[in-house]
C-alpha cells in the first residue's frame, strides 16, 4: 500500500511545480538574443509600421540589446515593442534588466523607470498602425524611485483578463511580493508560463505572482482590430515582446527555455524537463517519428 500511495503522489505532482524546480543545464536554455544585432526580432512602434525601428529605439551596444530615446523630440505616446519571431506555449523565459539614465521628453509619470516582457502577445503584424500595446499579458517591470516601494515583475492586461487567487480579476495590474530595485543594479525577470492554465513571476529566483487562465477581454489597448478581442477566449500561446515605453533600459540576457517536445525516452531528443508533450518532434537514430 505504502508504495501505491507513492506511486500515486508522483503521479499527482503538480506539473508546473517540476518545471519550476528542475535543475536544467545552462546550455538547454535557448539564447532569444545573439548579443551582436537584433536578428530574430521585429520592432513595432506607435505610429509606425512594422520593422520601422523609428530613430533607432532598440539598438545593440556593449553586448546588450538597449532601448534609447536620443533621437526623439518628443515621446509623444510612440509606445514600442520589439518582438521575437517564434511563438510558444508552454516554456520559460527569462531576462537580465537594468533602468538607466532619464526618461525621454514627454514621457507619462507612470512609464518612469518602466518597461515589460510580454506574453502570449497577439502577431506583430496584426497589429494596427496607431495600436498602443499588443492584446498580450504583460510581466511588467519597474524600478525604484528611491523612495518607497515599487515592486516589479507585476501583471498588467492590456486587452486581457486572468484568474487570479481563483476569481476572475478585471484590474488592469496586479503587484507582485517583490522587493523594490533602486538604481542601475541588474535584475533577472523569469516567468514560467504553462499555456492557458498556469503563469508564475519571479525575480532573482524567487516567486513573486502567481495566476491562471490568461484570456482576451477586457480594455487598457486601443488601435487594434476589434475582431481579435474576443471576450473570455483562452490564451495558450503567442510571441514574446520587450517594451519601449519612455525610459531608457538595458536587457543583457533574454533567454528561452521550451518545455513542449518529444517526451518518447527512447528519442534521441527526448527531455525528461518537457512538461507538454509533442511527439511528432521526435527524432530516431535512423527515422523520425511521424
């Protein structure tokens, strides 16, 4: 009995919680970033059309990936987002941040020290011309002011809604448990993201938020195509984006790690960290599986 009862937890064992504490290698990760050019990543900025990186807000220096403003007037609500060119589901995505010099002239008070990695984002080129934020779930990133606190990796629903502690939650943001950052020092922002059941926050390995059922509704966008905001539909996937939204920040790292894949022992591609399985992925020393 003693066994079968053993048997039976691991069979329980939250999925979600295996993925967040597996040890993985480093070399599993996926780099989203060279650290060289902005290969892989299309930028769309308010007003703009796709891939016009106007006055060259994202940039590469120094081996980072860089959002600046020194080309700008005026930021005048030209709100940016540079988006990686594959889709996913069910992964681990992770980036090393820093907030640097001052905001751009015109920026909003809130946008200071502000900036988000989004998710499950709708295709960049179904965004509309004047579109101010992707319908996407938004891990939203802030710094300190040196005063208070101001927690980061936070939610925020630009064209969603999520359950949160088991409700529906409209607010446009919800605050992690973090603590706040003040300053230049690098911070690490990792989200565990489970299709439409399941997200989880955390920054510098520790788990600030937590919520599930990530779905479009709801407003906080504008520009978009009304077809697409289809009220209650679940989220299960989407692309990845970093925000341009006035205030200069680095990322030095942004990194992927697919927990979808072939979960077949006897492939060779085979994951013991897959959470989601795709078989048709799998890989054979002579033949692959169809």
């Amino acid at each position: 009995m003693k066994k079968l009862l053993t048997f039976l937890s691991v069979l329980c064992f939250p999925l979600m919680t295996f993925a967040q504490t597996q040890t993985v290698d480093a070399k599993e990760w996926k780099q989203l970033f060279n650290g060289k050019n902005l290969d892989g990543w299309q930028p769309k900025i308010r007003n703009h059309a796709l891939n016009d990186n106007f006055a060259n807000t994202f940039r590469v220096a120094d081996g980072m990936m860089q959002v600046r403003y020194d080309g700008y007037k005026s930021f005048d609500e030209m709100f940016g987002h540079i988006f990686y060119k594959d889709k996913y589901s069910y992964y681990r995505i992770a980036t090393e941040y820093r907030f640097v010099g001052d905001q751009a002239t015109n920026g909003p008070g809130w946008a200071t020290r502000n900036s988000g990695i989004m998710i499950h984002c709708q295709a960049p080129e179904t965004m509309g011309k004047d579109q101010d934020f992707p319908i996407s779930i938004e891990v939203q990133l802030l710094g300190g002011l040196d005063k208070g606190k101001r927690t980061t990796c936070n939610l925020c629903t630009p064209g969603t809604n999520v359950f949160y502690q088991d409700k529906l939650d409209k607010r446009h943001c919800i605050n992690s448990t973090s603590q706040t950052y003040n300053g230049d020092q690098w911070v690490r922002a990792e989200v565990l993201v489970l299709g439409d059941s399941l997200i989880q926050h955390f920054i510098n390995g520790e788990k600030v938020l937590e919520y599930t059922k990530p779905q479009t509704g709801g407003g906080n966008v504008s520009g978009h195509d009304p077809s697409l905001m289809v009220e209650g539909k679940l989220l299960a996937e989407g692309y990845i984006s970093l925000q341009s939204e006035s205030h200069p920040v680095d990322f030095r790292k942004v990194e992927l790690l697919n927990l979808c894949g072939c979960t077949d022992p006897k492939a060779k591609n085979y994951k013991s960290y897959y959470v989601k399985s795709d078989n048709t992925t799998c890989e054979y020393k002579n033949k692959r599986k169809k």
